[in-house]
C-alpha cells in the first residue's frame, strides 16, 4: 500500500515508518506545522512572546535526518490556521469557561485525521499512519479502534474523536509492540533520535509553564481561595480558569492541613474552593453528562453497562452508560474523585474503545458541586 506517514521528529512516528517500510509499503513522510508563535497574537492584537516559539525547525531536522536515512521523502505541511480556527481557539473558549479542554484529542479529530487525511488524499495516498500506541481491526467494514497492547502507553484515550472515514484507512504501527520496544530498534538502526526525550504538555505550550503562557491569552483575574469545608479564604488565585477540578500542585497554600485539592470552580463570583486530603467527599461525583460524542460502534439504543476513562492513564472504571438523543448518561457504579467538566470521557467494552465526548456536567445526587455549595450556608 502507499501510505502517510505523520513523522513528526520523535521516536515513535520515526519506527512507525521504518516498521511500514520494512512491511514492503510504499511510504512518504509529511511534517505537519500547526503552530506559529510569530504569527498568533493575543487577544489584545499583541504579538506573543517570541522566547515562547515552539521548536518545530529542530523537529523538523530531527525528521529530515530519519527520512533520509529510511530514503523516504518527507513533505511539510502547514496547518497553522487550521489548528488555530478548530484547535486552539475552542481551547480557549471552554477555558474561559471555566473548563479544562482538552487540545490534543481536538487536533487529532480536526489536524491529524482531518486536515491531513484530506491532505493525503490530494497526494492521491489512500491510507495515512502515525506513532500512536493503539490497533485498528479493519477485519470488517466499519474498522474497530482497540488499546495499544503497551496498557502503559495506550493512547486510544486520545483518538477517541477520530471521524470513522480516518480510522477506515489509518494504521498504527505501534499498536502491538511496548515502548522499550519501539525505543530498542530505534537504536538498533542508529536513529539519531533514538534517545531524544518524549514530547510532554500541550503542543503548542510545549514544556513551558501553563499558566503563564495561557496569560498571553487570559487576562488574569484573581479572586479568593475558599476552604470548601470551613469557608474560610486561605488563598488567593489568578483566576479560576486557569485551575482544574483535582489540581494539587501550585496553589499557594501554606498551612499543615492540606494537601489541599480543587473541587468546584465558581466562574461567576470568581472564587476557587479546595478541600484537604484526596480522600475529600467533595472531590467526588457519581455522574456525569456527556455531549460532542463520537461514536466509534454503531450508536447504543439501551443502556450499557461498559468502562469508562475520564482522563487520561486512568484506570478504567465501571459505569452505564445512557444514550439520551445527542448526549450521554454516565452512572459511575462507584463514586470518583476529580471528574472535571471540559475533559474526555472515553468508553470501552474489554479492549475496544467504542466512543466518547466531552464531559458537559458532573453532578452527584443529582446535583453540581458548585451548586451545592451555593446552597450551603
């Protein structure tokens, strides 16, 4: 087969080509550049800073060196506006919300198997292939999406809002071998990246700090820190939209009665409440409401009793889930702490992933956290 290959100058993407090669495929490589720190303003009109850039150009090198060692062409190819409309702008919208989105599964259903698919069509290529750790059974008519054989580096989670089009005629290498696998024939061919570090945060963010470059976006707006038990302030925030349900680490509060987690979000009077310890009732849910849902299987007509992922690396827990017209109900069996309203919900039956969406409400008897408090006095 001619297939695409998304090399994006890591390890994986660089043995998914090498693997496909070595199959007898007829392969050709495309670097995808989604992002531009030149050319993105803020919101204000004012040029971001250009200390943030994200290194593509060394990506890209990294790229180019693995394609010519194969002896493959690799094409670029620029998607900056695409990522910018259908990406990073509903990013910062549900952000602003109050929200915690998540951009990589919306630039895999908008970039990768999307944009690019329409893109390797043009170069009149049939099937597209990345690094992801995931398998497709394309044994029957409607491909089956399944979990990476590596459970530790499954990302499944990820590709979850693929349109059913793309996953027909995408591959995924990766899907039957480990991590310490991909990264043993890496160096067995003398990758030159064989030992460069996995990528980690948002892509377009980069290994920088989250907070600060979302503030080139986010005007800051700091409010009060509230102990959702005593309701005292203990903190001081920059903003409620730039925490998210569960978060642990850099909230500023001092004090031996934490550690001290995030539990509800008030957009509207700006205040961010916490509770101490992990085991806080008021981190858990026992429901949920989910919208934006890509179903990867014929869609359900009674309920289902399945697994459920709310974030990604989670253990996968036991729910039912509802079909109510465009949404879905998700009855936890058992409660769970730090669903968070934004993020993705993940459905699974044994390995096979069978669709999810965006996790529009969680509540717990029926009601939203932040409502509860409100009504507490």
């Amino acid at each position: 087969m001619k297939i695409l290959v998304g090399l994006s100058g890591g390890v994986d993407s660089a043995v998914a080509a090498y693997l496909l090669k070595e199959q007898g495929h007829e392969v050709v490589c495309a670097f995808m550049r989604n992002w531009d720190a030149f050319a993105n303003q803020d919101i204000l009109g004012n040029p971001t800073n250009q200390a943030d850039i994200c290194p593509q150009e060394e990506d890209y090198n990294d790229a180019k060196k693995v394609a010519d060692q194969l002896g493959l062409p690799l094409l670029r190819v620029d998607f900056v506006k695409e990522y910018w409309d259908d990406v990073f702008s509903v990013f910062l919208e549900e952000t602003k919300r109050g929200r915690t989105p998540n951009p990589d599964i919306l630039c895999n259903r908008h970039i990768k198997f999307d944009a690019f698919f329409d893109f390797a069509r043009k170069q009149g290529i049939d099937w597209v292939a990345t690094g992801h750790y995931a398998r497709v059974d394309h044994s029957e008519p409607r491909a089956k999406m399944l979990k990476g054989l590596d459970h530790s580096k499954d990302q499944s989670y990820f590709l979850v809002q693929m349109p059913q089009k793309a996953l027909n005629q995408t591959l995924f290498p990766l899907g039957e071998i480990t991590k310490a696998e991909v990264r043993r024939i890496a160096k067995e061919q003398n990758f030159p990246i064989a030992t460069k570090k996995d990528s980690t945060g948002i892509c377009f963010i980069g290994e920088r700090h989250f907070r600060e470059f979302l503030h080139n976006y986010i005007p800051k707006q700091p409010g009060d820190i509230i102990d959702v038990d005593t309701r005292k302030v203990v903190g001081q925030h920059h903003g409620v939209m730039f925490y998210t349900i569960g978060q642990r680490k850099g909230l500023g509060i001092g004090g031996s009665e934490g550690p001290w987690f995030v539990v509800a979000k008030d957009n509207e009077c700006n205040r961010l409440y916490v509770a101490a310890k992990d085991d806080n009732p008021w981190l858990f849910s026992d429901a949920c409401v989910v919208d934006r849902v890509n179903w990867l299987i014929e869609p359900i007509s009674e309920p289902l009793k399945c697994s459920a992922k709310f974030r990604y690396r989670q253990k996968d827990h036991a729910v039912t889930i509802t079909r109510n017209n465009d949404t879905i109900y998700v009855e936890f069996d058992q409660p769970i702490a730090s669903v968070t309203e934004g993020q993705e919900a993940v459905f699974y039956v044994d390995d096979q992933c069978i669709g999810g969406g965006r996790i529009d409400q969680v509540t717990y008897q029926g009601q939203r956290t932040i409502d509860i408090i409100r009504g507490v006095r």
